[in-house]
C-alpha cells in the first residue's frame, strides 16, 4: 500500500500510487463519492489525489470524548455497484473538539431548549453516535432514543447539567395530556429503567449528558412529545434533587447507582419514595423543554 493522508484544518490530501498492473482508469476511483482532482500515469504506476473539503464526498463527523473523528473510505472500483470494490482503505482524520462545541439542533424538528441570563441550555434526538441530530423522529417499540442535554455556561464557574424530570404525552400541552408517561422523576431517577433498559450513558464533560432511552408505548398511533425541565448546578454539591441515578440490574440484588459517582449512591435511595433535600448552595438555574413530535412503531402491528 502506498497511500499518503494529510490532515488539514478543514480539508484532507490523500495521494495514493497504484501499480500499472491493475490498469486504474480515474473514474473508478473514489474518496466517499468523489473523483480524483488529478491523476496522473507514468512507467512507474499511476497516482491519484483527492484534495476536498472534510465536509464533502461523505465523510461521517463522528464525536468521541474530547475528539472529532471524519471518516471515509479510498475505494477502487473496476466494476460498478453492486459489485464490490477491489480495494479499500478507511481514511480517518482526527481532532481536537473545540472547547464549548454543541452539535447544530435544529429547533423545528428535535427541539431546543433556551435558557436565561449568561446560560444556553440545548436538548435534542440525537443519532446513534450522538455526533448529530436524529434523521428521523420515528422509532420502533424497544428501540433506543437517544437523547442529549447540555449547558453553555460561558463566563459562569464550572456547572453540571443534570436532567430533573421528564414525561411523555400526546399533546405539546402538558397541561392537557390525558396519557402521561413519566421516565425521569424525583430530580434525576431514570424510573423508566426499572421497567426497560433505558439508562444514563458515561459523560465525559459535566456540562453533558446522554440519555438512551428505550421506545415506549404510549397512545396508538398518536404522536409523542417529551416534556423535560433541564438544571445546571455546581458538579461539586450533588444533592437529592439535583442527581442523575440508573437503575442497575445487571448484578445480584438491584440498586441505584449514581452516574458521576457510585461512591455517592445514597443520593439515589430515595428514588423508590420520595426525595426531598434542604441544601441550597446556590441559586440552580433550569429551563423545560418540549422535544418532539416522535412516532414509536409497534412492529407487530405492522
């Protein structure tokens, strides 16, 4: 293989050299979907690059900790679709993920929560990897939804966004729901996964969180919206009403573990009652969002 990727800031070089045996034609070599933008050929073999932006010909954004991965694949290919490529190689460019970076959410389709005063709160269906909003607000019963909070705390000390409560209803109106599907209650109990497999993911910045939900049953046919209120607060002065608990089943005996410290799950015994705590360090600050409309698809009605 000899095959030269250069990562630049917002673009990729990739120069690859191919023997003359394989009798390349340029228009069957691809980077994602895209041609060479020079190819050459000599006694020696024959050289393609594709020199494109990291925005075109496919490559996929994907989000991992404090990295962005682009990805793609460099294919060959003497013989089109179906037929599968003679050669492939992945190219990969990786990152740093820009301080205070959220993925665009566009409001109309998965939802946005605006907070007040120095803070932004956001809230949105997210894709499978969490790099970006969901293609579709449509989900099979017991499939995952996965869904995203996050705090811009600009120029405020270090806060943690935690997910307070959340319900699921037929109507944009909470106050007139006539079905209600509580999931998350008591100021951060995931209740839902008491039931299913729905659980808080890893965070691995405070002012995130992830949620995989797991697809409900709520209505027939009707269209579902959640209603979540979302909470930043010191990450140091966890209380009972500001925590984010799993429910664990996986080991003998089930329990509430808390998410950013199992050392501190006390916090979470309440869950199964009621919790109430009088410690106020400080004024949390919270805003309530509205995602949806979603459609959760009972297969065997199909």
């Amino acid at each position: 293989l000899n095959l030269n990727i250069t990562c630049e800031e917002k673009s990729v070089t990739v120069i690859w050299k191919l023997p003359n045996e394989l009798g390349v034609q340029p228009s069957r070599l691809f980077l994602g979907k895209c041609l060479p933008t020079n190819f050459s050929s000599g006694p020696d073999g024959a050289v393609a690059m594709f020199h494109v932006s990291l925005t075109d010909c496919h490559f996929k954004r994907v989000v991992r900790g404090h990295k962005v991965l682009y990805k793609n694949k460099l294919t060959y290919r003497p013989l089109a679709k179906p037929f599968p490529p003679k050669l492939s190689f992945p190219v990969v460019c990786i990152y740093d993920r820009p301080p205070h970076w959220h993925p665009h959410m566009p409001i109309l389709s998965s939802g946005s929560a605006i907070g007040f005063g120095s803070l932004l709160f956001y809230m949105g269906i997210m894709n499978e990897n969490f790099s970006g909003p969901a293609r579709s607000t449509s989900f099979f019963l017991g499939s995952r939804i996965p869904i995203w909070a996050a705090v811009d705390q600009q120029a405020h000390m270090p806060l943690a966004v935690f997910i307070e409560e959340c319900v699921a209803t037929t109507t944009t109106d909470i106050r007139t729901a006539s079905h209600v599907y509580p999931f998350i209650t008591n100021g951060g109990c995931l209740v839902d996964g008491k039931a299913g497999s729905s659980k808080f993911l890893p965070r691995d910045t405070k002012s995130e969180i992830f949620l995989s939900l797991q697809a409900f049953k709520l209505g027939a046919g009707e269209k579902v919206y959640i209603h979540c209120k979302i909470t930043a607060w010191d990450p140091e002065l966890l209380d009972e009403n500001r925590k984010a608990c799993n429910y664990i089943k996986e080991l003998e005996g089930y329990f509430w573990e808390l998410l950013d410290d199992p050392t501190q799950s006390d916090l979470c015994r309440c869950c199964d009652t009621s919790c109430s705590s009088w410690k106020r360090n400080f004024r949390s600050l919270s805003q309530n969002a509205v995602l949806g409309p979603l459609t959760i698809e009972d297969v065997n009605l199909k």
